[in-house]
C-alpha cells in the first residue's frame, strides 16, 4: 500500500492537467492514523462526487469494547460518530474552490431516528470505517490539485481526528448516546414480557415543529399517562420510568378534531425506530413489528390472497389469487393487510383519515338496504377480532366519526387537547344501548402466501439493471418506477437507496420462481445478519463499491416495495 506521500507526490504530478487524470488517484493510501480509500473518482467536476472511505484502526479509534458489544450500542455509536462528521464535514465542505461541485465534502446526513447506515461502520474489532463523497477541485475542466491537497491534508484529518478518535470526542455524549440505545432495547424487552404493544413515557413531546420539520414542536404540551393506563419500567441504572401501556389487543384513538389523535399515532408509527436524545419520543416504543396501513388508490397488487376481506367479485376474478395494476381503496387495503400479516407484522396503526370507508366499516342500516350476497367485502370491522384471536395481531384505530369500533375494542383512549383519558367504562356503557356489528365466520385456513417471482427480462439494460431513487418517494429498477410515497415508516432516503439495490440483487440472483417471498427476504435479512450492507454487492462486500448513504429498512418495508414491483412474474 502507498503512501500518503506518494499520494500527494501523484497529485502535485497531475496539478493542471486534464480532469480524467484525477482516476490515477484511485486505490488505497496510508495516512499516519488511518487508511483512505479513493474508491471511485468523478469524471467531471460537475458529476457525482468522487466516493472515499477512511478506516481507522481500532488502536487509532481507541473505542472501548462496552461501547459497541450489543447491536442496539453499536448502532448508537455508529449514530452518534456519523453526527459528529456529518457537522465537522459541514463546515469545511466548500472550502476548497472550483467549478461544479469542487470542494464539497457530502456526508450522509441523519435524521432524528438512530438507524444502520453504511456511512459509518464499527467491525467486532473496534475498527471504524467512514464513507462520504468529495468534489475534486478543478477550474473549468483543468485539476486543481492543490485544493484537493488542502482537503485531503488539512480538512479531512481534522474531521477524522475529532469524529473517530475516542480520546478527542466527548465521552460523557458518546456514553449518554450509547446507555439510551441500551435503555430502549430493555424497555422492548419488559412491554414484550408486560403484553404491550406500546409505551408513551410521561414527558414525551409528539408533536412535531411542522410538516417539513421532524424536530420537536416549542412550548408542546407534554405528554402524561392516564392513571387506568399507567405502567412503571425500568431503566438499566434502577430507576424507573413512568407512562401510558398499550396493551395487546384492539385500542382505539378518539377524539374531536385537532385534539392530538393522529399526532400520537404517528409517534406511534415511528415507534418502532430508536430516537436521539432531545427529539421528544426517545421513550415512544412501539413493538418493532407494527405495520402501518392505509388505502391506497392506484396500487398494483400481485398474486395476493385477498379473500378473507373481498369476495365473490362480480366479473369472477379470482381474489384467492389477486392481481390489479390499478387497486381500488378498498382491494389496496385489504391487500395491505393481508400483505403486512404475511411479513410478520404484530400489530396494525389504522388511521380511519387515510382508510377506505367501506373496507372499514358497512353500517346496520346498510347491511339491511345491501343484500349480504351483493356486497362482496366483509369489512375490517367484522375481521379485527378474528386477527386478534387467531392470528395475534393487534389493531391500534384512530377513529373520529365512527363509533361501530367501540363495540369491539378491548380499551378506548380520547386525546382532548393532547392529553389522553381512558373512557373504556364510559364508551362501553353508552354503546350498549346500539346494536353491535356482526363479525364475519372464521376461516378455516389462513390466507395463502405461496408467492413464486421469477426474473423479468425487461428490466435489463445492456446486461445491467440501473437502480435511480426520487427522495422518499420511489424506487426505480431499469424502466420500472416502484411508487412508495404510501409506505409511511420509510422514514429516511437511505432506506429506498438500500431497497433499490435489494431490488436489484433479488432479480439478478434471487427471483428463481422456485422461492415464495417469505424464504427470499428471509434468506436476504439472514445474510445481512452476518454481513451488513456487503451483502448486496459482490466480492462479500467489496468497501470500493459500497456507497456512504444506505440505511437499513425493515423487513415489512422490504415486503411493501417488492409488492409494489408491477414486474414482479
């Protein structure tokens, strides 16, 4: 391996020469304290940044193996070194001058959520690894080498010296960042033993600052636990913290208008992700394996067994089998059920604003007015308790206009002015005074998720599949758009980069037409298990092609993209 000498004895070599000779800076260089990968040179100063990485040895980063020995701690501070770059980089990004985008120094910008993302990646060792993009400098078209010099040799260092080297950070905010993520990994565990499918700690903050902001609403109005409702958990130091238990079961949201039901469902909804310190939910836990659900208009559906919530169709299309380019409300969400139950989903968030009215609910009178064989869907309403009972699958509802629900519900929850009180008693009294709503037979068998893709030719390109994401948005897989504007706990872009290229991976080498669905994500998340991101490139990995801005979905958001794929054979 070269050295950093050398490195600069290249540059100063190729300084004014034309900008295809920065390539030659290509490979790996050794620096005093760590290694710098150039891993893929721009060919213009106006294109993508060049891509590098620098690994710091784990005597160099000095982290102490407490630090990163469970999954939950090593994520934590994979988080908490990425934001300490991410603000150094920030501030010598531009630095350096030029044409296009000369001097940038673009790292992976985080959210409130603490996630696995390749931009920065502690090994069993304790050696640090750290992806980002550089703009090499040049005028015009010309290399301007000396720039490059001076970020290469003046501002990289420094934002590696005081992001990684353990003995430069400060260790009370590493330490702090570390023992939340262990805190949070304890409480899953207790509301797991406890039976909840939640927990809202007293204190939490849940509105956000605005809808193009996810940071915390000033002067919001903290949260607080009815009493009916309260539970007590422990932290890992002995001390206890307080707030309201969502029990397993059928909960209901009500409320008037602007009250905070939505807004504690959606705290909800990113529940199931970790959160920093400051952000107001870092103590809002909701059981990793609850699915969000909503209708969704337009939606391709592919083999999906539908037919425990449609039936009977009148142009005899089969719903055991299903397949729409185009779904109503009411099939997208029944699918979306049906769907999230297949990749394991312990519990549903339903939010009646974003739901199909009639896949939801069919009233008495309506029942009476609509014979029941000329109605071919059996509504949520009749199912919710069978998903319950037979399949262990919770329901948490946000209802503002319907009441049929409170029949049914195990605990009704009103937020008035953002506050929650327990009206189970109250409501349960009241609506028995109305006629319940008749649930559907149970099913003998459950719905069938014998699902076989096999490899479509058309998304090939000169042998090659291109993959092109739009923000939070879509996913693109050589001519095919993926639209998952509706999947809502994709919570970060680096999640549809990671989707894409699992798209990719699965036509080159998983669709067989001989796996269901189930075994190919389960076969993919397994080989993630034990080699991260590396997974989906090849040579077990390779740091060259691995980019900095991945950051790892869950397996139910894995599930609604391929489900959304119309390519899908």
């Amino acid at each position: 391996m070269k050295s950093s000498k050398d490195l600069r004895n290249l540059l100063e070599t190729i300084d004014h020469r034309g900008y295809p000779a920065y390539k030659e800076a290509a490979g790996a260089w050794r620096f005093d304290n760590y290694v710098l990968g150039i891993d893929h040179v721009q060919g213009d100063p106006f294109a993508a940044p060049s891509r590098l990485h620098v690994e710091v040895p784990a005597n160099v980063a000095g982290l102490p193996k407490e630090m990163y020995d469970t999954p939950e701690k090593k994520t934590a501070m994979e988080d908490h070194m990425l934001r300490l770059f991410f603000g150094k980089a920030g501030k010598y990004s531009f630095q350096a001058k030029g044409s296009g985008k000369s001097g940038v120094i673009a790292v992976l910008r985080p959210g409130q959520e603490v996630l696995p993302r390749s931009a920065v990646e502690i090994k069993t060792d304790g050696t640090v690894i750290a992806r980002f993009e550089v703009g090499f400098p040049a005028n015009g078209r010309t290399i301007n080498a000396r720039e490059l010099i001076k970020i290469l040799y003046q501002f990289l260092p420094q934002c590696v010296e005081q992001s990684f080297f353990y003995r430069n950070i400060d260790a009370k905010a590493a330490q702090g960042a570390v023992r939340l993520a262990a805190d949070q990994a304890l409480l899953r565990r207790q509301m797991a033993e406890q039976g909840l499918v939640a927990f809202v700690a007293d204190g939490a903050i849940l509105p956000r600052a605005s809808g193009v902001s996810d940071k915390p609403m000033k002067q919001a109005v903290p949260f607080r636990s009815p009493d009916s409702l309260r539970v007590t958990l422990k932290l890992n130091d002995g001390r206890t913290i307080d707030g309201m238990g969502i029990r397993r079961g059928i909960t209901l949201l009500v409320g008037g208008g602007y009250h905070g039901k939505s807004t504690l469902l959606k705290a909800l909804e990113r529940g199931v992700y970790a959160h920093i310190a400051g952000d107001g939910r870092e103590y809002v836990l909701t059981d990793a394996d609850a699915v969000k659900i909503r209708a969704e208009d337009g939606r391709s559906i592919w083999h999906t067994d539908i037919s425990m919530f449609i039936g009977d169709l009148p142009n005899k299309k089969s719903t055991v089998c299903f397949d729409s380019e185009d779904a109503s409300g009411s099939t997208s969400q029944a699918a979306n059920v049906v769907e999230a139950m297949e990749s394991g989903a312990s519990a549903l968030l339903i939010d009646e604003d974003t739901s199909a009215t009639n896949f939801m609910i069919r009233d008495e009178l309506m029942q009476r007015v609509i014979a029941h064989d000329k109605e071919p869907i059996t509504p949520y309403i009749e199912r919710v308790r069978e998903l319950k009972e037979e399949y262990g699958i919770s329901t948490i509802l946000v209802a503002g206009s319907c009441g049929a629900y409170i029949d049914v519900a195990d605990t009704i929850i009103q937020m008035d002015s953002y506050l929650p009180c327990d009206i189970t008693a109250f409501a349960k009294k009241l609506s028995a005074d109305y006629p319940a709503v008749a649930q559907a037979p149970r099913r003998d068998a459950c719905p069938s998720f014998d699902r076989r893709p096999d490899k479509h030719p058309d998304v090939y390109y000169k042998g090659h599949i291109k993959v092109k994401t739009q923000g939070r948005e879509s996913v693109s897989i050589g001519q095919e758009t993926i639209d998952l504007r509706y999947v809502e706990q994709l919570v970060d872009s680096g999640q549809l980069q990671t989707l894409g290229l699992v798209m990719k991976y699965m036509e080159e080498s998983g669709f067989d037409g001989k796996h269901t669905v189930q075994e190919l994500v389960r076969l993919l998340y397994e080989k993630m298990e034990t080699q991260g991101f590396g997974a989906l490139f090849g040579k077990q990995g390779s740091r060259s092609e691995m980019p900095g801005n991945l950051v790892m979905p869950r397996r139910h958001e894995l599930y609604a993209c391929l489900n959304r794929y119309r390519k899908l054979l």
